[in-house]
C-alpha cells in the first residue's frame, strides 16, 4: 500500500502535469468509490481548470478554479496512471478523467479506493480528511513539534505513529525501519521514552522517507506514468527480512504481533 513517499511523489507529479489543464469528463464505473451520483460529479467539474493538486496524508487533493475539490484516496492500492491520448489509457479502471487537449489520467482501486468531490466550503469539515495531521514532509514539521506531539503521551509509540490524527503518512511498511533505527521496540511507551530516544525517533523517520523518496520510492508501486519505484527489498533493514541477521548485531530479525499489525524487529537491538 503506497505510503508517504509513494503518494507525495505522485500528487507532485500530479501537480506538475495537470495544472492548467480543463476538465472535459469524468467516468465513474464503481458508484461506491464516489460520493455523490456520477451524473452530478461530472456537472460540477466539466469545465473546470485544475489550479493545485497536493496531498494531505495519504490523500491527494486537486484543486480545480470554481470552487470544487477531487480528493483521490488510494485505499489498499491503486494504480494512478496518465495518458496523452485514451487510445494508450489503462484497459481496466474505476475512474477516468479526461482532459480539454485529449490526455488524461484513470485509476484503478485494488480495495477501499475514494474519489470524492467537494466544494471549498465543505473541505474543512470533510469526514474523510479534516481530523488528518501534518506529515513529515511538511516544513511544520521540526523536531520541537514533534516532541511536542509526545509530551504527556502514554500509549504504545507504534500504534501512536500509525494514527494519522496524530502524525500522517506513515504506514507499517515504513514502520519497521523507523522504530528499528531509532532502537525503539513497536510497544514501547511514550512515557517511558527518554529525550535521546524521542531525536533518535525523529530523525530516523526523516531519514527513511526521504531514502524512499530520493531512491523512487517503493519499487512495487507504479507512479503516475507506470514507472517503478527504486526503493527496493535491498534498502529495508529489518522490514520483511524474517530469520536474517540484523545489519547491526547479527541477531535473527523476528516478528511480534503489535495490535492488528506485525512488526519486524532485531530482539536484541529492540528491547522493550
């Protein structure tokens, strides 16, 4: 499932291609993945030229002038994928959106995808993204902030990070790697984290969403133009590497059942 890296470098590409352009139609085949009916969705959009496109988490927004907003949601997975002329579009799709110069793009969901439409007024209470926090691309997002999230936290450090209230983006691909560099066990109390522990837990994050990020990100997911990330199984430390030795003391890596998740961790580098 696309997490941070995957969805910041799509809605950035996104962004740089659409921008400017008009909306001729919108094809929705899968009523569920929408909001309203396909019939009014169409309305409100044709015509309409994009200004911005962004993510907010794992959401992507686009921005179109007369007040509207499609926000896009890759649910379990999807593959977001733009064409110059439809005779090259994606054989199978939920969505498609097609362009005044001809070129588009369509989507197809592996499970839970959204496309959503809102309008200006009603973004900030939208259910879907309102409560979402800032991720850790985003400038607001310093080492005094984030020590500042943890102040007086309680909970397991794991379950804290994955809650996108709290800190958006990070999924449990990611996780692993985090918590493994930081040297934190996934069920680690927040109040039992020392300040080192809270900079180590900061800076790890940065430093494994931008290796992602600058590598391509992850090598399983397409990005807008159906190329593959670089980031692959080679750069994971400990993530999905079961009963090899840790990079660091040798020890086998294991799994822990963490809440609804599994977790990979060194049991000698990560100790409770």
């Amino acid at each position: 499932m696309a997490e941070l890296p995957e969805i910041f470098k799509l809605a950035g590409q996104m962004r740089d291609t659409l921008r400017g352009k008009t909306i001729q139609s919108v094809t929705l085949l899968q009523k569920k993945c929408t909001n309203i009916p396909p019939d009014e969705f169409q309305k409100r959009v044709a015509g309409a030229m994009v200004k911005d496109v962004r993510n907010k988490g794992k959401w992507i927004i686009t921005e179109l002038n007369n007040g509207e907003n499609i926000l896009l949601s890759l649910g379990m997975g999807a593959d977001v994928l733009y064409f110059e002329n439809e005779k090259d579009q994606a054989e199978k799709y939920q969505v498609k959106a097609v362009f005044s110069d001809g070129s588009g793009y369509t989507a197809r969901f592996w499970w839970f995808g959204k496309f959503l439409l809102v309008t200006d007024d009603e973004l900030e209470s939208e259910p879907n993204t309102k409560d979402i926090a800032i991720d850790p691309f985003d400038k607001r997002f310093t080492p005094e902030y984030f020590s500042s999230l943890l102040k007086g936290k309680k909970t397991q450090i794991k379950s804290f990070l994955l809650e996108q209230k709290n800190v958006s983006g990070i999924g449990n691909m990611y996780m692993h790697d985090i918590l493994f560099k930081a040297r934190l066990h996934p069920q680690k109390k927040i109040s039992d984290m020392i300040e080192e522990e809270i900079r180590l837990l900061y800076e790890s994050i940065i430093e494994i969403l931008n290796l992602s990020l600058e590598k391509g990100t992850f090598a399983y997911e397409s990005d807008f133009f159906g190329q593959k990330g670089g980031y692959t199984m080679d750069y994971f430390l400990v993530g999905y590497k079961k009963d090899q030795p840790c990079p660091v003391c040798g020890e086998k890596i294991i799994t822990v059942k963490t809440g609804s998740t599994v977790s990979y961790i060194c049991p000698a580098c990560q100790k409770v």
